[in-house]
C-alpha cells in the first residue's frame, strides 16, 4: 500500500509540472506579434517625446509601468479617450504660456481665481453681493451688518446671503498633424514643437475665454457680461480730452478697494492711451510690456489683448479686478493618436485635450450703501462703442 501511495504522489508532481509547462508556453504563443516595452536601458531616460512615441503605439505596459498613465475616460459617452499627460511634462507645457498674458497676469496676482478638481463639476459657494445693501452695511459683505444695541438688549438676526455656482469644465481639443515619417524615424524631434504649440494654444484659449468666452459650452467672459458696467465714450473735446475723460469716468465706475485692478487693451489703443494726460502731466507710464513692473495707465498695470474687439467696438478696453473670476481645471491634460484620419496625406494626428470652466464671480453691478440706490460700481468696466 506504501508503495502505490509513492507512485500516485510522484504522477501528481510529473503532472503539475507539465501543467506549469504548458501554462507557460500558451502565454508566450499569446504574446506573439504584441508589441511590449522592454525594460529601459542603462542611461535611457523618459521623456515628453518617448511618452508621445508610447501613445502613437499604444505602448500600454510602459505607459503605466514608466510614465504611471492611464486612459482619461469620457463621462459623456463611456468610451476611451487619450492617456492622460503625465504631471512633469503637464507642469512643462503650462511653462510654455509664461510670456503669454493669461499667465502673467497670474504671476502679476492680477489673475483670476484658479481652482482645479478632479471632478465632473465642482460647486463653489460664493456671497450674494448684487443686491442693494442697508445703508449700514455694504453689498461686499452679503447682507451681514453690525447692529447697534443697547445693554440687555437681544441681538438683531443679520445673515449672509449665498448661492452655489456650479462650474462644469467644457472639453477643448488641439489637433496637429505632422508627417508618418517624422513620427517613425524620430519621433523625439517633435517633442519641443507639441510642447510649445499645445502649451501657447492652452494659455491662448484661457485668455480668449475669460475676455469673451460666450458661455455655451465654454466659459463665460467678462465682455458683455451683465456684471459689467459699460462707460459711454466721452465727446465734445479733443481726441486726448475725450479719451482721458473716458478712463477717469471708468476708473470712477470701479469697484473700491480693487488693488488687483488692470487694465487689459486691444493693442491699437496703445498710441491714443499714450497720449492721455491730466494737465500735463501725463496718464500713462512706459516701462515695458511686463505686468510686474510695466506700463501703467493711471498707475493701474496695463495689458494688451488680440482678443478684444477693435479699438471702436463696445469692450475694446476693459479695467478689470480679475480676483471676482473664476476659472475651474479639470486636472490633468490627456493626448490621443490617430494614423487613420489623414491616411492619404501620409499623415499622422497628435489630440491633445483639456478641459476648463470660467465665469464673473457675481452676476450684476454692487449697489452702494449711500442710500440713493442707483449707484453701482463693479469689478468689471468696459467701454462702451464708438469713435
């Protein structure tokens, strides 16, 4: 009996060890034509253009294992989107906008708002300021008051006014194409030109949103919001009178207390602005197109935007505190690639995907508590049309 135990524990290892073998040889059969990563070699370092490289052959296993990306999913229709970018070449393409006017204004601390999620939508609580305040208090505040009272007496309710704003970032898409050739032979070449290209075009679409995004499927700007208070141009006097009394009447119409405050121009305003002047001395200061330490315009900081209407349109200057602005990030950045949509043109197609919300933190003009109930200011100032 011993021995039959002996022979039948021997033909259960003989066994499990040609399951193993077999096991073993149909994992290998499957990985047969499947592209992997080898292991990086000795010196080889991860790089924006080995990323894309990754991406454009769907290299799954060293997009995770070196780069730690997954595929950025679509809530929307459920379906695969790209990889999203990893954070060391995300923080590289929003250096690219440095020199760009959204991110200096932001480097300045004259920008807006920033907040990103990882979320959907995110809801922000914010005071209900455009309602007309008690002449004791101050629609800044919301409705809170300090109510006198004598000894004993009970106190007075005075609460805070809130609304939830809700910000849903909207997907926007860059597309460029370069040569099936270039991508094969030596696709770390193209690594600086979609850095800079995607990073310019990203601080490019933040900026033109802010200043006239419509809101449909994209931010809302400040352009003809109705937050904005819109300053008829002055007429009767020279071109230099009239345009220095239309700043003055704009800089009256600012909301108090905005130390952030900016002015942001259509560059064809640049001369007549110049030329302003409060006897004689003169409004605008010249010291370079830096926002730190750059021109200035009634000692406000002054910027120049491609994105405002032209010198005679309605918003073509605007004087702005862009703190009661809000602009929401979806976290992280996604590319995609295609082989396929410009077959013919021996082309290949990089997509590169963000997605953003904005809108003015309040919703009409601030009353002032000076009891005549009709006189407002607002952190936003625009000009209005003509000549």
């Amino acid at each position: 009996m011993t021995e039959i135990v002996m022979n039948q524990a021997e033909l259960a290892a003989e066994i499990a060890a040609r399951l193993r073998e077999e096991v073993a040889a149909a994992i290998k059969a499957q990985n047969v034509g499947v592209a992997t990563s080898a292991p990086a070699a000795e010196g080889e370092k991860a790089s924006f253009g080995d990323f894309l490289k990754c991406v454009a052959t769907n290299d799954v296993q060293r997009l995770r294992a070196v780069y730690k990306s997954v595929k950025a999913l679509d809530e929307t229709t459920g379906a695969g989107g790209g990889f999203l970018v990893p954070t060391q070449f995300e923080e590289r393409i929003r250096a690219v906008g440095a020199p760009m006017l959204f991110d200096q204004l932001v480097a300045a601390g004259r920008g807006p708002l920033m907040l990103r999620t990882n979320a959907a939508e995110l809801a922000l609580p914010v005071l209900e300021q455009d309602q007309e305040p008690n002449v004791e208090s101050s629609a800044l505040v919301g409705g809170v008051r300090l109510i006198w009272r004598e000894q004993s007496a009970d106190v007075s309710e005075s609460e805070p006014r809130f609304e939830q704003r809700i910000f849903r970032p909207h997907a926007a898409d860059a597309y460029v194409a370069a040569s099936t050739e270039l991508i094969s032979d030596a696709p770390q070449a193209l690594e600086d030109t979609l850095v800079t290209l995607f990073g310019r075009a990203y601080a490019v679409l933040k900026a033109r949103v802010m200043l006239r995004g419509t809101g449909v499927g994209q931010p809302r700007g400040i352009v003809g919001h109705p937050a904005a208070i819109s300053v008829a141009r002055a007429a009767g006097g020279t071109q230099v009178e009239n345009d220095t009394n239309t700043i003055l009447a704009m800089i009256q119409r600012l909301l108090p207390g905005s130390a952030a405050a900016v002015w942001i121009a259509h560059p064809f305003w640049r001369s007549r602005l110049m030329a302003t002047r409060l006897g004689e001395t003169l409004l605008y200061t010249v010291n370079g197109q830096s926002l730190v330490y750059g021109d200035t315009l009634a000692g406000i900081p002054i910027a120049y935007s491609e994105h405002l209407p032209a010198v005679t349109s309605a918003g073509s200057l605007i004087l702005a505190d862009l703190s009661y602005y809000a602009m929401v990030e979806r976290a992280g950045f996604s590319v995609a690639f295609s082989e396929h949509v410009r077959f013919l043109k021996r082309q290949a197609v990089w997509l590169f995907g963000v997605r953003i919300d904005g809108a003015p933190l309040v919703n009409a003009p601030l009353i002032l508590a000076d009891g005549a109930g009709n006189n407002t200011v607002s952190p936003f100032v625009e000009i209005a049309a003509g000549s």
